[in-house]
C-alpha cells in the first residue's frame, strides 16, 4: 500500500476493522438480530468511509475488502444507482492482432470447463482457402476469477468441427439438468439455411471436460409458424420455476419487423420441453430504432431478479456504419413474474464508444468476481477503408443492492452468509409448510443447486458450488416464495 496522509490510513484502519466486524456479525446471526435501524446505521457508515477513501484508494481494492461484507448481501433497504466504469477497449489481452481481418468474434461468458472462472467461446467465421466458414473458437481463462486474462485462439475445441451454415449468436446452460453447459445457437436466414430456426449441441462431456454431441435441428419444440427469418437466442430462468427458459430476438425480412418472443419451458430441468412461443412478453417492446435485438439475462441491479441488457444498432452514421447502443431493461415486477420497464438507452455508463454495421453484441458475467454483474461488449468497426474488431469491459462499480421482499414476509433465515462449506437454515415463522425447496441461483440467475427440505430448521451444503455470490430461494410445493437471502461461497 502506498504511503497515504495520516488521516486517510487512520480512516483505511477504521474501514477494515468495521468491515471485519460485519463479516463476524453475519456469520453469528448477530447482524440479523438487530434493529432495522441499526443495520442501516451500519451499513452506513461503511458507505461513507468509502466514499471517502475513494478519492485516494482505488474503488477496485476498497470493493475486494468489502468482497464479503453485508454490502453484497442485500441487507439494505434501498438500491443504489448502477454505475458502470468508463469502457476499457480490448481489455484482458483481447487483441486479436494478426487474426483480426480472418475473424468476426461473437462472444460469449460461460465457465466451459468448471474451474470457478469464465471463459470465451465465439461463434466466428474463419477464413479457409478463400472460403469463410463458421467454426467455435474457444479462449480460455488463464487468469483467475478475480483478474481473467484469455489465452491462445483455440479452433474447433471440444468436438465441434464447425457450425451450422448460418449461425448466429450462441448460448449456453445446463438444459438436462447433468450439471454441464450444453449449447443452443440461433439462425440467420432461416429459409436459405434449410429451415432450422435453431441448433442444439448437447455436452456429452462432463463439467471439466466438455464434448459437444452432432447439432439437433429445431430441438424441444423450438418451431415457429413462420414470419421469422433469423433467430438469437438467450437461455435464462425467466419465471423462476428452477429451469432454463428461452428469450429471443428474431427479425423478419418480409415485414422488416424486430421481435422478442419466449419459449416457457413446461418441462423440467432434466427433460426440457419448450411451449408456444409468446410475442413480446412481460411488457418487453424492442426500441424501435434498433435493427437487431441481441439479449443478454442477469441481476444487473442485484435485487433478486433478472433484467436485461440488449445489444443493437441504430440510425445511420457514416461509411455503412450505424451508431450503436445498450439498452437497459429493468425487471420491476418479481423473479416469478417478471415484467419489465421501458428500455434505457445507455444506462448508468453502459455507453458503446464503437460504432460499425455489426451492432454492440453484450455478454455479461462477474469478471472481478466482486459480486456484481460486468458487461463485455464486441463491434465490428468499418471506416469505409478499413476495418477492425473492438473489445469493450464495462466494470460495474455499484456496491449496493436490496432484497426485494418485506421483513414481514421474509420467512428464512440463512447462517453464516460467508463459508465454505455448509450454510444452516432456518424457517422463522412458526409451523412451516408440509413441503420446502431451497433453490441456489448464481448472480446470472442459473439454478445450480436444489434441495428438499424437512422441518424446520437444519444444513445445507453448498461445498460443490463454485466460488461466489448466490440467491437462495425458499419456496413452498405451488411455488409460492417465502423467503430470499444472500450467500456467498468462499
């Protein structure tokens, strides 16, 4: 640490030691025992002492002290504005130098091999013997969770030799519930590329080790009627039933139309089966002057739910290019039963300082593993003689957040709320339900761990969980929510 005036180190000391103090509070229960008024109090005063310590300590290192602290478990009462940093451009040594001209990138964040980071895997075409050709590339992690730096292009990883002609975007989740990420890749001119609106690659791999099985075409009954010509799918639980549903941006040549459409999934997570699509759900309306809508799903505000992050382009710039943009789509309804606000062009930082014809593609994950949700973004620029692909890492600097339920409806009680191994639990409102469901979700709103629970009061292991901030869910046998905490995995 850099020598600082005695004032400031004097108030640095009182940071830690009132930071240290809460982290003890909370894994006693003793945080939880007091007044409403007291845990603000609290909550207080570290806020102020960061603030202040921020005009000379980097806000980076004040966030990785209070890493575990109440301020990432949503004991506030009130949320904070999002605020994400300037955008770094092509951060984490993405810079694909000599590649650049061969390759169009779309990335996506997912931890492929399950080693507690996230790593990237493009859909890109590739340049073969003057024939372009889609392919999967694969940049691993070698960083680690809390600092990523992503290694050598690796083409065709994991038995995928290439990709359906016409692929679009990829995503990724564990749709049969073996606890691997398997892969759904939308469709780009669905009539011209034989009429799949999407692919399925199953990873008949394992968590560590992924292997990707041949592409399915239009699985689970994922069809439309027609009118759609090209297909980018995002998977996420969208009604918080403890399975992957299906949000979608298409677009339509014959109307010249951008549409959002969701396949509820009225399977199970081990036996998904999608139903009929639904147009434009949960009040979502895509904006009007964007001509793609490229989504991705998580707790950007970290107040239990999911909102959205669309990528696009928008009116005409210069030389073929078009100004983009990322809309914020805030979930102002629950986790059960979503509905979300009117999108916020360029919200709270999230500005795209590139411009080209391919739009903002946005993914999102924890990258500083601080316990919020950053956004990485990738354009494809053209300045009408030369052309380039941009990286930009959006930091998310908000330090606060809320739980979403009243006090009074609040039935659970979850200690410690910072471990390594097991968490105990508790149902604080007398005669519980004849049936109870803990569901852990991890901050991008995947369900990775669910458990039936008997009586009232008892443990729960979370020592297979990978490293990190989560949701944990109690429900009833209708689904009913009765109780939502924090906690994290150390």
């Amino acid at each position: 640490m850099k020598y600082q005036p005695l004032p400031i180190a004097a108030t640095y000391r009182r940071f830690l030691a009132l930071n240290k103090k809460l982290k003890h509070m909370l894994a006693n229960g003793k945080f939880q025992a007091l007044s409403k008024e007291k845990q603000q109090g609290l909550l207080r005063r570290v806020r102020q002492l960061f603030h202040r310590l921020s005009r000379v300590i980097p806000q980076r290192r004040l966030r990785q002290a209070l890493a575990v602290s109440a301020l990432l478990l949503g004991l506030g009462s009130s949320v904070q504005a999002q605020q994400f940093a300037d955008p770094l451009q092509n951060p984490f040594g993405l810079d694909l130098g000599d590649n650049e001209r061969d390759l169009f990138p779309i990335p996506q964040l997912v931890d492929i091999d399950g080693d507690g980071d996230y790593d990237l895997m493009h859909r890109s075409y590739l340049d073969v013997e003057d024939d372009l050709e889609l392919v999967l590339i694969f940049q691993e992690n070698t960083g680690t969770a809390q600092d990523p730096a992503f290694g050598e292009l690796e083409i065709s990883p994991f038995g995928v030799q290439a990709l359906p002609d016409g692929s679009t975007t990829l995503a990724f989740g564990d749709l049969d519930g073996d606890g691997d990420f398997d892969m759904l890749v939308g469709q780009y001119d669905v009539e011209y590329y034989g009429g799949s609106y999407f692919a399925y690659l199953e990873n008949i791999g394992t968590p560590t080790a992924p292997a990707f099985a041949a592409p399915q075409s239009n699985p689970l009954g994922l069809t439309f009627d027609g009118g759609v010509n090209s297909t980018v799918p995002y998977l996420a639980d969208l009604d918080d039933d403890g399975d992957l549903d299906l949000l979608i941006g298409t677009y339509s040549y014959d109307t010249d139309v951008v549409s959002i459409y969701y396949f509820p999934n009225i399977g199970t997570a081990q036996n998904p089966a999608f139903g009929e699509p639904q147009l434009n759900p949960f009040g979502l309306q895509p904006d009007l002057e964007s001509y793609v809508f490229l989504p991705v799903v998580a707790d950007f505000d970290n107040d239990g739910d999911l909102d959205i992050v669309a990528g696009g382009a928008y009116e005409y710039f210069e030389y073929d290019n078009y100004l983009t943009a990322l809309d914020y789509y805030e979930n102002t309804g629950t986790a059960a039963s979503p509905t979300f606000a009117a999108p916020q062009r360029n919200a709270f930082g999230l500005a795209p300082q590139v411009n080209g014809d391919s739009g903002v593609i946005p993914t999102a994950a924890d990258l500083d593993d601080d316990g919020d949700v950053d956004v990485l973004t990738f354009g494809y620029t053209y300045d009408g003689y030369d052309s380039g692909v941009v990286f930009e890492y959006f930091e998310n600097t908000t330090i606060t957040s809320t739980i979403d339920l009243p006090a009074d409806e609040n039935h659970l009680r979850l200690f410690p709320t910072v471990t390594k191994d097991v968490v105990n639990w508790q149902y604080e409102s007398g005669q519980p339900p004849q049936q109870l469901l803990m569901t852990l979700y991890d901050i991008a709103g995947r369900p990775l761990l669910q458990q039936a629970l008997q009586g009232e009061a008892g443990t729960l292991s979370v020592s297979e969980l990978p490293a990190g901030l989560y949701h944990a869910r109690l429900t009833d046998g209708q689904g009913q929510l009765l109780g939502l905490r924090r906690v994290i995995k150390q």
